[in-house]
C-alpha cells in the first residue's frame, strides 16, 4: 500500500529564512510526486511535481529513491509563501493520488 | 482554463438527512474525484470515476456513495448523515493518465456540517 507522511502540522519561520517542508512516502513502485498548496480561502492547486523538476515561485523539490523523500525547500520565505501544503503520491495506474496529512506553512514578518 | 465546480460552499444539515453534493467539471475530463478534508489527516479519497457509469472505492468510503450519470458531472450522496460527516469536501478531476496535463484539479469545496 501507498503512504505519505507529512511530520510536520506546522513550520513557522521568519520572512527570508530558509523553509523545508518535509515529506517521505511507501511505495513498491517507480513513485510519481507532487507538492499541491492551498492559500487562504483558494482551492487546491499544484505547486510542482518532481518529474518536471521545476521551480516554481522559488520552491524545489527533490526525489530522493535512498531515502524516499520529497522535500520541498525554498532559500528565502516570503509572507505570500503562508499556505497549507501537501505532499502527494501517483499510483501505478495513474489515476489515484495519496496524500501526506499536510503542513501550515507560516511565514512571520 | 479549468473549471471545476461544486454546487455549495456551505451546508447545514441534521442527522439522518440525505444529502446530495454535486460537482462539475467543463474540461471533458474522464476522471472525477471525491475527497474529505480533516485537519492533520490531509485528504482522503472517498469515491472516483473513471469514466461514465464507473466507480470505484477510494480509502473511506463507508457511510457515501456516489453517481456519475454524466461524464461532466459526479455526485456524493449521504444516504443518512451523521456527525461524524462533518468536513470539508473537495472534489477534482484530471485527464487520462499518459496525457500531458495529468494532474487533478480541485473544485472549491464544500463545507458540510451536520447536526
């Protein structure tokens, strides 16, 4: 069965500190991620998924197979940054997404 | 751009009412998708549809069920609600798998409340 695990309810870190949501995951198969946030009073949407390895609005993220992580990171946190985020995993079929519990990100002035 | 849509933003209901929460989708998307959103759980997938007339059980489906008559339209129904119901619901949608933009997109919620 597929799992992902967010540790984190809650990261708060100052405005231009460094953030790193974390994010780890089960999977017996070639493992397709995704990282969707929701800001205050907007839907869903996605931030990024690994297979573009992209950055988008400054965020990255990195799988890593050895440790089955996918941790987003940003350098410098900015106020716009504050949101709800969710780590999320593809199965195998393509058409089912499981998602980690979620973090608040809060970013402080 | 897509659009997905569902058909409240609140609602308050009493134990043991049928409720019916309808979502739309305007991107001809063959998969559509039923979540509860609970703090600390994240999401969890209640229901989706593949495709016209097809369902299929997601991790909670007890206590829901689901119809998809139309390709652009999925309905979650509460045969009889309890308390326990209480959440916020968020339906999505995507594409074949294969196809470039396969990622799901959310409608807005519904926040459902019961009594």
């Amino acid at each position: 069965a597929q799992r992902v695990t967010q540790p984190e309810k809650l990261l708060s870190v100052f405005k231009g500190a460094p953030v790193e949501l974390k994010c780890n995951y089960s999977y017996s198969g070639s493992p397709e991620l995704f990282w969707y946030v929701q800001y205050s009073r907007q839907r869903l949407q996605l931030l990024l998924r690994h297979i573009s390895r992209e950055s988008i609005k400054g965020f990255t993220a990195d799988l890593n197979k050895g440790e089955t992580s996918f941790h987003l990171k940003k350098p410098f946190a900015q106020e716009e940054d504050s949101a709800m985020y969710y780590c999320a995993l593809l199965n195998n079929a393509g058409n089912m997404l499981t998602f980690g519990g979620g973090t608040r990100l809060m970013v402080k002035p | 751009d897509v659009k997905v849509t569902q058909s409240s933003r609140y609602l308050v209901k009493r134990t043991g009412e049928k409720v019916f929460l309808e979502c739309v989708q305007d991107m001809d998307h063959e998969n559509m998708f039923w979540y509860r959103q609970d703090p600390g759980l994240g999401l969890r997938l209640i229901y989706f549809s593949y495709d016209v007339k097809m369902k299929e059980k997601g991790d909670i489906p007890e206590g829901y069920s689901v119809s998809r008559e139309k390709k652009e339209r999925f309905s979650l129904i509460l045969e009889s609600a309890s308390t326990n119901q209480t959440s916020m619901y968020l339906c999505a949608s995507s594409s074949r798998p294969g196809l470039e933009q396969e990622t799901q997109y959310f409608g807005p919620g519904t926040r459902l409340l019961v009594l």
